[in-house]
C-alpha cells in the first residue's frame, strides 16, 4: 500500500465531518461521510472512526485501485469517489486521460489502460481533474435544483483539494 492513504484519508475526513442527518441530503442519516443509504446494514450511529478508514479503504481506494495511480492523482480520485461514487470519479478520470492520451474509454472500471495512462500524463491532469468536479457539481445543480444548498460547500471542498495538491502539481 502507497504510504498516503492515512493521509489522504483524514483530509477526507476532515472534509465529511462528524455525524449528520440532513433529510434533503440523499445520503440521509451519515457519519463521516459513510451514508446510511449506501450502507443500509451499518450501525452510522455507532460506526467508529477506525470501520469508516476500513470502508474506504475497501471500497473506495482499493476499488479506484488508487495504490497503482500516480500520487496527486491518487487523492483526486479518492475524494471525488468518497464525495460523487466510484463511477463517476473513474469515469471523469477517464474522460479527462482521453484528452491526452487517445482511447481511454469511460467505463467506469480502473485497468491496465487507465493506470498507464494515468502514469504517462502524471502531475499534467491535476488542474483538468479539478476543473472537470467543477463542472460535475455545476451540473448536478442544474438537474437536481434542490441540491444547491451544497454546491457552496462542494466548491470550497474542490479548493481545498486544490491547494492540498499543489505539492503533487
């Protein structure tokens, strides 16, 4: 394992927060960041700091497969997956490699293509990644007008990656 996970993991988490259950929020009842609606058969009450690390290890990093992807890229993935679903983090991951590299098809499942891929363009797709969030967020707005109480926080959230991977850019 990439030695940034534990790093990467508490931005995360930092960015999810404690315990909320906002009824406009379709991810009802969540607890850093681990929704009740996606994980109907856990505890959110009671889940602790350390099982949530061990969901998004699971199904989050391993699942993008975010140890093969060069680092920078690796924690965009991450949180975007965390924030917006694996499918569509790999799938913006994707269309955004397409732009440098030709066939790389967004299917939403991380192979050898996409890893190399992401290895040839490296720190080059970091500001196109960022911009391409934006551009999702923006979207998701104009389609589901009743989220728009979160677009703020989901832009604050997108500068604060920026910043973090200033270092990788």
């Amino acid at each position: 394992m990439k030695d940034n996970f534990d790093d990467v993991v508490n931005f995360t988490l930092g960015l999810e927060g404690g315990e909320v259950d906002d009824k406009t929020d379709k991810g009802g009842h969540t607890k850093y960041g681990i929704s009740q609606t996606a994980y109907p058969d856990v505890d959110i009450a009671s889940l602790t700091i350390d099982e949530a690390k061990a969901i998004y290890k699971r199904d989050y990093w391993d699942k993008c497969k975010c140890d093969e992807l060069p680092s920078g890229i690796d924690f965009l993935v991450f949180d975007f997956s965390v924030n917006s679903g694996t499918g569509t983090a790999i799938k913006t991951l994707q269309k955004v490699l397409n732009k440098y590299v030709a066939n790389i098809v967004p299917d939403g499942f991380i192979g050898h293509m996409t890893i190399d891929a992401a290895d040839k363009c490296g720190k080059a797709i970091i500001k196109d990644l960022l911009n391409e969030r934006r551009i999702f967020y923006d979207k998701l707005v104009t389609l589901h007008p009743e989220q728009e109480k979160f677009h703020k926080g989901w832009m604050a959230r997108v500068d604060k990656l920026q910043e973090e991977v200033k270092a990788f850019a």
